[in-house]
C-alpha cells in the first residue's frame, strides 16, 4: 500500500516536472504520431531587431493552437542561432493571432554563443534536429 502511494506521487511529481521548462509551450516531442495533425507552414520572415535580438514572423494553416505556432517559430530561431554561429536562444515574447484559419505568430529571441540566462533557453542544434523529426520547417 505504502509502495503504491509513493509510486503515486513520484508519478504526480514527475508530470508536473515535465511542464516546467516549456513555460506554456507544448512538447513538441508530444506532437508525435497524431494523425490528424496535418499543418501547412506558410513561410517564416527573419527580422533583425538590435545585435542578438530577432523577431520571428511566422504564418501556417491547420494548427490546433497556439503551441503549434510557438513551436514553428522556436524552430525557425533555432535554425537562426545555428546559421548565425550561435548555438542558443532564449525567448523572449511571443504574440499569436488567426484569423480566417491563418494562424500568425511574431516571436522575438535573443541569439547568444552562450547559454543565456533564464527559464526559457533552448539549444539550437537539439531543438533544430526535434523540428526536423516533427517536420516542422525552419528558416
């Protein structure tokens, strides 16, 4: 009995742990293998806002929400930060709109060689390789 409740909690702490990096972003290793899952990625627009600060402009078809557009621009900086030379990326705002089934996002990261400070840095080489596994394009 007592094994079964500490399974149990281990279980509920380990769920819990699991969403803390994302910061309201869906896993996109969690995307995996649903079928009805069909997007149609618009295109990507790179903006160079100041030194290591980018906006990301991105459009797509098809999402389910707005973690799907989030994911396609965490892609697109990624694939950014590695052209670039660099090897991270921290978010830094992500602003989503749909209208008439388009989905747009605008996205601003910094680009660093180091990892940044803060909760929301991801690696660009790893990030890159999980897109192309999810066959979300990047830029």
């Amino acid at each position: 009995m007592a094994q079964a409740l500490i399974l149990a909690g281990l279980a509920t702490a380990s769920a819990m742990l699991t969403g803390c990096g994302n910061q309201g972003e869906t896993d996109p290793a969690a995307l995996v293998g649903d079928p009805n899952f069909k997007p149609d990625y618009l295109g990507i627009e790179t903006i160079l806002l100041d030194g290591d600060l980018v906006d990301f402009r991105v459009a797509m078809k098809g999402a389910r929400n707005k973690d799907d557009v989030s994911n396609y621009a965490r892609c697109a900086a990624a694939q950014y930060a590695l052209i670039r030379g660099a090897g991270f990326a921290r978010h830094v705002r992500t602003n989503i709109a749909e209208s008439g089934g388009v989905w747009r996002g605008d996205a601003v990261y910094t680009i660093s060689t180091a990892l940044p400070d803060g909760l929301r840095t991801i690696d660009a080489e790893v990030t890159v390789r999980d897109c192309g596994a999810q066959g979300i394009p990047t830029v």
